[in-house]
C-alpha cells in the first residue's frame, strides 16, 4: 500500500479518515492554552482538518505552518482558511520528508500514525532536522495497536527507542485528559531537541 498523496485524497474524498476528532483535542488545547509567545513558528505535519490551526489561529499566533501530503485536503483548507492565508497561516502541500524548514514548535496529532511504522526512525530523524535549538516536539501518540493500518499504533517503549537519540523526553505519560473515544489509548509527549 502506497500512504501518498492519492491514497490520502481518496481517503478525505471518501470520508473514511475514521479517527477525525471534529475539533482540537483535549490534550493538544491545554497545551496549547498554557503558551504565552504568540510568534513561534509552529508545524503541524500531515494537519489533516487542522483543528489545532484554527485554535491557534483565533488565539493569535503569528507563525502557524500546516504542511500534508493530500492536494485534496490541502485545497480544502485553503479554502477554509482563506481569511488567514497571508496573514500568520501557511499551508503547504508536500511530502513531510522532502519539507524543509526551521520551527520553535511541531505539534503532532494523529501524524505519526498514519506513517507506515517504517519511517519511524525517519520522522524522528526529520523532526530534529526541523526544530531549532530548544524546539519541542508536543502533541499525542497512539498507545495501542490497530490491525492492518492506517493508524499504526505503538507502545510507549518502542516510541522512547525511535526518540532518545535526538530529543530529551520530557513528558511521555498516560494522557489524563483524552478525548471519550481515546481514554486510555492515548500518550501526551513533550519531546525537548538535544543540544548539539
């Protein structure tokens, strides 16, 4: 199975993005809530309905940058989005490991999952390319595993082999405030770049 930009453009065609949340989750809204710069520049790679952008967006951040490898889904958010096109938001259609780029924040929601689990190293390896010195990598992993995906889950320790060479692990805990559908099966991660 080839996860590219039609497979996932048929998938949002289809409606089949089965662990769509209809809106930011819990976890990703109170960290967010507690940030107090509004001009870090912020990634969240394969956005999917980006949630997490209107959020950040209506809260005043300046820098936001969604990135997804769907043409589909990208046109779609232009459009949703148009009035902040220009003015804080950039989207951006491409293939998150060709992407380059320099961010204080990567904020992760469901993008890790929908990865075939071998480029697990590769994403780990890419986010630290991404982040500045002092860059975090936030948001929420599977804790859980699934049949024949996408989403691809994982287990707490597999995700501390694929991370601890590039990030210190701040935060890799049990989410206390998951959405109902995902109570329990969800890990809140803050994920802090090494030093060179």
């Amino acid at each position: 199975m080839q996860l590219n930009d039609a497979y996932w453009s048929n998938r949002y065609q289809q409606q089949t993005d089965g662990w769509d949340a209809g809106a930011v989750t819990t976890p990703l809204k109170a960290y967010i809530d507690q940030l107090l710069y509004k001009d870090l520049a912020i990634l969240i790679p394969g956005c999917g309905n980006a949630y997490e952008a209107e959020y950040l967006m209506q809260r005043g951040f300046t820098k936001v940058t969604l990135l997804d490898i769907s043409t589909l889904l990208c046109q779609r958010l232009e459009e949703k989005y148009v009035h902040w096109l220009g003015k804080g938001l950039k989207i951006i259609n491409a293939d998150f490991f060709k992407h380059t780029g320099a961010y204080d924040l990567v904020l992760e929601q469901t993008f890790f999952c929908a990865l075939d689990p071998s480029l697990r190293n590769g994403y780990a390896d890419k986010m630290n390319d991404l982040l500045l010195t002092d860059g975090k990598l936030v948001g929420v992993l599977f804790n859980k595993q699934f049949e024949n995906g996408p989403p691809f889950g994982g287990s707490r320790e597999e995700y501390v082999a694929f991370f601890s060479q590039h990030f210190d692990i701040q935060v890799m805990a049990t989410c206390y405030n998951s959405i109902a559908p995902r109570i329990g099966s969800e890990l809140f991660i803050k994920l802090a770049k090494k030093s060179a």
